[in-house]
C-alpha cells in the first residue's frame, strides 16, 4: 500500500494528511502549537483505510519532523501517546 504523507499548516497549528494510492479518503493528525511544543491533538483515520498502518505513518511523520527540526511533542491524543510508549527511542522529542 502506497502511503503519502503530507504536512499543512501555520506556525501555530497545522495537520498532517495521509494520502493513500486509489482511495478518496484521508487520514489526519493534528496538532498546535501550545509552549513552545506541538500538541498532537486528534488522530482521525476513516474505517474504509483503517487498520492498515496509517495513524502510525502519521506519528511516525511527526516524529520525524520533531527530530528533524528541533521541536517537541506533547502526546495529548490518546493514539499518538500509545505510539510513544510502543517507542521509548522517540523519548528525546517527547514533552510532558
């Protein structure tokens, strides 16, 4: 499956945006800036792609870019804290 990941936003708040081959439908995570950290706020993957790995590509994205560009992140959405413990190695951009 064919995953495209791409990001959306402003400084103070933005979305990452699942895109998969031959499907109409999204997968979302969002966050905003609260403190100096991004706040992922919601994880939101529709039923018709659900449960092939794209909520994880999304955090996976996010982390990426918190390594990448020096900021951290603050697990708020209940996905993206699960993702964290599952991860001990993204400890280094975690907040909170």
């Amino acid at each position: 499956m064919e995953v495209t990941i791409t990001r959306h936003g402003t400084d103070q708040a933005g979305e990452y945006h699942a895109h998969i081959a031959g499907s109409e439908h999204l997968g979302r995570l969002t966050w905003v800036l609260r403190d100096g950290a991004r706040v992922a706020e919601h994880t939101l993957v529709p039923p018709a792609i659900g449960g092939r790995g794209v909520a994880a590509r999304l955090v996976e994205a996010l982390v990426a870019d918190a390594h990448a560009k020096g900021f951290k992140v603050v697990p708020e959405c209940s996905y993206v804290a699960a993702a964290f413990k599952r991860h001990p190695e993204w400890g280094g951009v975690k907040q909170g």
